[in-house]
C-alpha cells in the first residue's frame, strides 16, 4: 500500500473514524512471552548467575566467564575511539547535564502558621539499574540520557548492563558519566538479576531503560510482584505527529517523518496540514527515500501505521495534536512559539524548520526518554525526578501545637478514627495541666 493512500480529510470524516484514525498500532504481548519471561524471571530468582550464564549462551550466543565488565576493559575502550566520535559524544553530554541540571528541586522550608514548620527534603533513589539494549547498532544516546541524571541525582549505586558483547562505544559513554560498574547481559533475564539480585548482580530499587517485548515484560512483570522495586515507564513503539503549513520545507518534513518510522516496524508517524499540495509533496518525497534505504524493510512496514490528515487551519490541528497525545511533536509552522501555549498533551515539541526530532534524540539537552502511547496526557518525559524522592517533615513547637489542636480534633472525629483524636488530646492535656514535661 502506497502512503498516498492514507490522506484524510478530517471535516469530510465521522467522529467514529476520527477515534479509529487517531488508534496508535496495536499493542499486545501474547501469552507465549508473557510465559516465557515468567520462566526466565523464576529461573534467575531460584539460581541466579547460573541461569544469568544459560540464557546469555541461548539467547545471545556468548559464552561469559563473569558477568560484571573489568575495569580494565572498559579503560581501553576510551582509545578505540574515533576522535569525531568523543567530540560528539562529550558536546551532546555537556548539553544534557546543563538542561538536567537546572531540573534540581528546590527544599521548602517554611512555617505555615507560627510554631508549625514543614519542609520538603529532596533525595537520591539509592540503587538503580540501567539497561541498554544491544541490537546492529550501539545505543550511545540512551547511556547519555540514563546516566547523567543519574549522576546529577547522586544516586549512590548506578549499574549499568547491555547484552553482550557490549560495545566499546557504549562502554566509553558509560566511563564518561561514571559509571563504574557495567554488567554483560541482556533481555527478560538482565531485569531479572537487577530485580532479585545474584551474587554478582546487585539488586536494585528501579530499573531504566527501553528494550524488546521480553524486556517490557519482565519490567511489567517485576513491578506487579516485587516489593520496594520501581521502573521508568512501558515504552511503546516510537511516535511522531508533525504540523506543517505551506511555507514548511516538505523534504525536512517527509525525512523528519522517516526518522521516526525507521525505528521500528510498529511506529507511527502523523502528519497535519491544511495544505493537500504540500501533503503530496511530503509523501512524494517520503517513495522516493524508502527506495534508497538501509531499512526499507522496517520503513515499509512502518509506514503503513503512518496518517497525513487535511485540516481547516492551525488550531484544528493543534485539537487533534492534544487528543493524540504525541510522543514528539513538531510545529513547521510561522511563528511556531506563539501556538506553544495551546500544546497540553505532548512528550516533547520542536519548534520551526531547524529543530528536527534528531536533536532531541541525542544532543540538544533534553531527555529522549519519553511517553508513548498517549500517556503524555497524564506523564512527562524522564527528568532528574525520577531519579529521587521528595521526603516531609513537620516540627511543631507546643504554641504551634494549640493553634492546629482544634482543627485535627474535629476532622479526625467526623473521620471517627479516635486514636488520632486521643494522639491529640492526651498532648493537649500535658500542656494546659502544667505538668509537661517534654
């Protein structure tokens, strides 16, 4: 099916069709997997790094003699790289630091009548685990955008794992944002070992990073069952929405949609516009590259979850923007900034001709780890939150005590939970008999 084939007009269709055009790819993990990590998962609780070594020989044909990488191994890896290649990787890690680092939470402190003193203290989650996935090609952006807020948080204990044979790309990303302690294995069984803990591999509190249907399983699966253990998100297949106007240069446009649907065979890409001349253009542009690509096959596929879409004007795109709900979302348009404010559901916006979704991929600043599948309306994308938690803390003096006594007395009896109440009597009665001696 040719692309051209997927131009809506979105005045000329019903509201049922809107609904149905609007569905992302379907998303399901069969019973098989769901069974399968479940296996594996068991497996790494009951025999730990025995199994961690049987299923890096099954599943990723390497046979390892340990599974944590030496120190010196990863040192070499910092002079097999390509001088380009550090330049670039050390210029992309300065911008995400700088923009991660202004994510800092400011304390409070303050009273919120006199004698009654609350705060709000930040601090690092202690252990986390992050996964890289391996694949043809090292995912270097995603040590960059897993690492640095970890490091910013001060995290005390960051590991680190992709399935072997891990590149010397990634080990030399990982170096670069301190990470010490990188570990060779992969899949369902990777998030296993960071889950239950071996006696090689730590056990931690949250684990990050994207990965294959056995890997989103076994995240799904670890946080149903475990307690005190956390993850990032379920990342779904890649999304992209762009809304152009006639003055938009179509060839960025058409090669801005490819760089979203290339990533898999389930992504989606949108395109809104009100101008049809444009849209043909675009998708002209989009036959023409498909033909010449490395990954024809997964664009092929892709490309038939994709949508071009005629609207009345930019508004009633921006409509359709919030009720998808994107995980990246391009403004081609004028004056691009001055539509901003109306954007409410969205993972991250690019703004004018010269802000591609590439860059936010890997080197602008900002973190590519974010909400697929219309979660962006209720989640944000990876921050340096989701690397700490926020601790309360209330001190009253006895003055600041009596102001609050009546209103806790009266809400807890209306609530009829007496201990509360009595928590607060027997105090009160201390202080006005004289004889307290706190």
């Amino acid at each position: 099916m040719q692309p051209l084939n997927n131009i809506y007009t979105w005045s000329d269709i019903s509201n049922k069709k809107k609904h149905l055009l609007l569905l992302r790819p379907m998303l399901h993990t069969n019973q098989e997997v769901q069974k399968t990590v479940k296996n594996i998962l068991n497996n790494i609780k009951y025999f730990g790094d025995t199994s961690l070594y049987k299923y890096t020989f099954l599943l990723d044909k390497q046979k390892i003699k340990k599974v944590q990488i030496d120190t010196k191994k990863i040192q070499t890896s910092i002079n097999a790289i390509k001088p380009d290649l550090k330049k670039s990787i050390l210029l992309a890690k300065s911008n995400i630091e700088k923009f991660h680092i202004e994510q800092k939470c400011q304390d409070i402190d303050i009273e919120t009548q006199k004698g009654i003193r609350c705060q709000k203290i930040t601090t690092p989650i202690d252990s986390i685990g992050l996964y890289i996935p391996g694949g043809d090609t090292p995912l270097i952006s995603t040590v960059l955008m897993l690492s640095i807020p970890a490091y910013i948080a001060k995290c005390k204990n960051v590991y680190l794992c992709s399935p072997p044979p891990i590149s010397k790309e990634v080990l030399y990303s990982a170096y670069v944002c301190g990470i010490k302690n990188i570990f060779q294995m992969g899949g369902a069984q990777a998030i296993g070992a960071f889950a239950f803990g071996t006696k090689q591999v730590p056990k931690v509190n949250k684990i990050f990073g994207p990965g294959n249907s056995y890997v989103t399983e076994a995240k799904r699966q670890v946080r149903n069952s475990i307690p005190n253990l956390e993850i990032d998100m379920l990342a779904g297949p890649s999304e992209l929405m762009i809304i152009a106007d006639e003055f938009a240069n179509s060839d960025f446009v058409a090669l801005d949609l490819l760089s979203q649907a290339e990533h898999g065979p389930d992504s989606q890409v949108i395109l809104l516009s009100y101008s049809l001349v444009f849209v043909k253009n675009v998708i002209r542009k989009i036959n023409q590259e498909i033909k010449k690509s490395l990954r024809k096959k997964i664009l092929n596929r892709s490309i038939q979850n994709s949508r071009f879409i005629i609207v009345k004007n930019i508004d009633e795109a921006i409509n359709i923007s919030n009720l998808y709900a994107p995980e990246h979302l391009i403004l081609n348009i004028l004056n691009p900034r001055s539509f901003l404010a109306k954007i409410k559901n969205a993972g991250s916006v690019f703004l004018g001709p010269w802000s591609p979704e590439s860059v936010g991929d890997y080197s602008s600043g900002t973190n590519h780890v974010l909400p697929t599948y219309g979660s962006a309306i209720v989640n944000s994308g990876l921050g340096l939150s989701d690397f700490q938690k926020c601790i309360t803390v209330q001190e009253l003096t006895p003055s600041g005590f009596l102001k609050i006594y009546n209103s806790v007395t009266v809400l807890s009896s209306y609530e009829k939970l007496e201990a509360h109440k009595n928590a607060m009597k027997c105090r009160f009665q201390s202080l006005t008999s004289g004889k307290n001696n706190v």
